[in-house]
C-alpha cells in the first residue's frame, strides 16, 4: 500500500490544501509564487529553480538507491530483499528511497499554497517514518543482531557524512538502467519543475 499511501498524502496536499486555504481567505497562489515575492521580480522563478533542485536530488537518490536493491524488491510488497544490502547510498541511509520521497514532496509542494505544501511535505516524513517503523520490525525479525548493528551505525533518514561498514553484509554492483526506467515517474516530475521555471507565467 506504500505507492497508493503517498498518493493520498500529494491528494490531501493540493486538494485540501486549497480547500484549507480558501476556507481560510489565504492568497491561494503557489508557494513558489508567494515565497518568491520577497526575493524579487524574478523570485518565483528562483524558488521553482530551488524545487527543481530538490526534485532531482529524489531521482537521484531513488534511482542510486534502486541501482542496489534492483527494482523488484523496490516495488515488493514487504520492501525485503534475499540478504542484508549496506552499500551505496545505504552506506549512509538507511532509507535513501524514502528520503527522496520528501525531496520529491518539497519540489512539488512548492506548486501548492503554503498550507499545502506543509501538508506534503509533513505527509511525506509520517508516511516515511512510518513505512520505516513497519520495515524495521520486518528486517530485525529477518537479519537478528546483524541488523541491529547496520541500525546502529546508520541513521534512518538523515544521512551520516561518511559511509558506514557492516560486518557481514552483502555489497552489490549496481545496475543504473532498471533503476531509472523504475523511476520513470519520478523523471517526469523532475523535468515538469524544470520546464515550470521557465514555462509559467510568474
């Protein structure tokens, strides 16, 4: 349910978002519009640059991630692969994927009203920490101690700055094709906020 949970939470963002704004009187333009008008005649543009930004460090960070876990166990149903994978950017997260959702989510959040934009960007994070929440118990019950040790020198979501080694854990070569096509959606997105800095009428 991980793909139809954050589709709701974007629904919950830009539809209640306006909803919550216009209930409210608020200005209903963008984020990247409002946020904008303090930086300038050419600040919404920025700001949508800084989205775009923020947009392709998910896809980077989902399709490096991808690259190692292969993208069968990416849309797996339990997120679990046949061994314990520390290497890549899960030497320096343990949830690069996810981590890359509330990047996506702060790009394309920018798109909304303020109110909807902190409803993405926080949906983001609580689905996040929950999917982890529900993985962990997974991988602990499935990997024991070995586990346990990747947990305590990896963070779950805020990277660490130099890459962690796990005894016993398996490494991978990386195949950066299936990734990208897996991520094709995400590309969109990506280049959707890059065609907006230019294309919108700001």
């Amino acid at each position: 349910m991980r793909f139809l949970t954050i589709g709701a939470v974007y629904f919950c963002g830009f539809f209640f978002g306006n909803l919550i704004t216009g209930l409210l009187g608020l200005n209903p333009e963008p984020a990247a519009v409002q946020w904008g008008a303090h930086l300038g005649p050419h600040g919404a543009r920025i700001i949508l640059a800084l989205g775009f930004v923020s947009t392709a460090i998910a896809v980077a960070l989902r399709v490096w991630g991808g690259a190692y876990l292969r993208p069968e166990v990416v849309w797996n149903s339990d997120a679990l692969g046949d061994r314990l994978l520390v290497d890549g950017p899960f030497r320096y997260v343990r949830n690069p994927l996810y981590l890359g959702n509330v990047f996506l989510a702060a790009g394309t959040g920018l798109l909304a009203p303020p109110i909807g934009f902190a409803i993405l960007v926080a949906g983001n994070v609580l689905v996040a920490f929950g999917l982890i929440s529900v993985e962990t118990r997974l991988l602990r019950a499935r990997y024991g101690a070995k586990f346990d040790a990747y947990a305590a020198a990896v963070p779950a979501l805020i990277p660490r700055l130099t890459p962690a080694h796990v005894a016993g854990s398996a490494t991978a070569t990386p195949s950066i094709g299936p990734a990208l096509r897996s991520e094709f959606f995400s590309v969109l997105i990506a280049l959707a906020m890059l065609a907006a800095c230019f294309v919108l009428p700001l």
